[in-house]
C-alpha cells in the first residue's frame, strides 16, 4: 500500500508511525484508519520489529474526525456507504470498532506519543496504544464517541465530570487520571517516547506479548469488550442530539465542541478546515 496520510519507519526494532496530515491538523478518516491498519499489521509481520510508537507531525496529534477534507469527500463520493441507518452503522462499526479492538490487541506494545489538541477520533485512536506519552501542552477532549473508551481511561466518576461539562483535560490532568503515563516538554516527547520504546524492544517479545495478552485479558474480565461493542449501539440515537436536535424541553443540547470552544480557541483546530 503506498501511504497518503501516514508515514512509515523501522527504527531499529522500532516501527515509527506518523500522522501526516498537519495542513488538517491530522484527522481520523476512512483512508487514515485503513493505511493505520495496514501498517500496524505490518510492524506485526515483521520479525525484526518488536514495538509501535504512533505519533503525529505538526503542531497538534489529531483535531478529531474528518468532518471534510478533500480527500475525505473525494473518497465519500468513490466508495459511498449505504444510506440510512444500517449505511451508517455499518460505517461506525467498520471505521471504528473493528480497527480499534484490533489494535488494542496488537501483539505487541503500542505507545502514542501526543502533542497539542487530541480531540474525539484523535482520542479514540490514541486509546487503542497501550501506553500514551503527552507533551505537557497536549490536551484531551473526550465525548460518548463511537469506540467509547472513556470511562476506563480516566474512571468512572472522571469520566461523567469531564464529559457532563464537557471540557478539555490537559496532560498533568490526564496523567494523574491514569490515561497518559508520562508527560514531557514539546521538545523532548518523540525522543524521550522513542529511547522508552527502545528499551521495551530489548526485552524478549514473546514475554511482552503474552504480558500484554494476560493484562488486556484482565480488563476484558471486567467488561471491556463487551462495553465498548454495548455503547457502540447506543451511538445513533445519541447522534441527532449530539447535532443539536430539540429535546423534549425545547432547549437544544450542546454539542460538546461548542460548549469547549467557549474556553478554548478551536477556530485553528477543526479538522474540516485548511
């Protein structure tokens, strides 16, 4: 596969996997998350690599979904799904569930490293690494998004605090939460993520995956699986109100972008927009 959004680079027994699409600020589309998966099966199928390190190039780790870019309506207009709403469960199961519980089970270690604005597709795909390493101006917006993860990465009580709101968290927050494991200045993070990764790969791969295997296991017993296929059918009805849609006491919800942008400024940070 020739690569359009992503770059790929063995580094030692390293593969190095780069968003690549900073113009958009590197949103989560059909094509990103079909050349993602290639590559992770890839690195897999190699036998001189041993650990995935995901990172981005620009300023920001992803602006979240690709709301249309180009490419994306190029490629919307080449390979359309189905209309109505079996086309669009089928498109969320296909982009999103499928590619990220394959991931999260890569038998090998995954880690993300994270830079500026990590916002709903951008989070989703960060989740599925096993470990994420920020910069210490990353932040995170979170929602009941497609491959709900949330409360299993920051909990349970964190994750109705952070998404009642909803609000951005920044790294130190998330860290503390248990979703980012270590945090670095901007300048430090892909040579810090990068000199961990090489130091994971010297260990025996078949211990790291069967380490990895028994721990996803673990949280599988707790329901992780089966919760994410579970609040994945609850996505379309949450998907008219998310919009927007009247509610039954004639205020309209916020989306969660809205309501953020009152505290931040997003304006350079929408993935639709050059």
């Amino acid at each position: 596969m020739d690569y359009t959004q992503i770059t790929y680079e063995p580094v030692g027994a390293v593969a190095r996997i780069s968003l690549n699409r900073p113009r958009y600020r590197n949103p989560i589309g059909r094509i990103c998350i079909e050349e993602l998966d290639h590559a992770f099966s890839r690195a897999v199928d190699d036998p001189e690599l041993r650990v995935i390190v995901l990172r981005a190039e620009g300023d920001h780790f992803s602006a979240g979904h690709d709301l249309g870019t180009p490419e994306k309506l190029q490629d919307d207009e080449a390979r359309p799904y189905p209309p109505g709403a079996r086309g669009r469960f089928h498109r969320s199961w296909e982009l999103y569930i499928e590619p990220g519980l394959r991931w999260r089970n890569l038998p090998m270690p995954t880690i993300a490293a994270v830079q500026g604005y990590c916002i709903f597709g951008g989070w989703m795909v960060a989740t599925t690494m096993d470990l994420i390493f920020a910069s210490s101006d990353a932040r995170f917006l979170g929602s009941k998004f497609q491959y709900f993860s949330v409360p299993w990465d920051v909990g349970i009580r964190k994750a109705k605090e952070i998404l009642f709101e909803p609000r951005f968290i920044e790294a130190r927050e998330a860290q503390q939460a248990g979703f980012v494991s270590r945090v670095f200045d901007r300048d430090e993070l892909d040579d810090a993520t990068m000199e961990y990764a090489a130091r994971v790969a010297e260990s025996d791969p078949f211990s790291l995956r069967f380490t990895k295997l028994a721990i996803n296991q673990a949280q599988d017993e707790q329901g992780y699986t089966n919760h994410v296929i579970a609040a994945h059918s609850l996505q379309p009805s949450d998907g008219a109100g998310s919009q927007g849609a009247q509610l039954s006491s004639g205020q309209r919800r916020i989306a969660p972008i809205d309501r953020a942008r009152r505290n931040f400024d997003l304006t350079r940070g929408l993935a639709s927009r050059p």
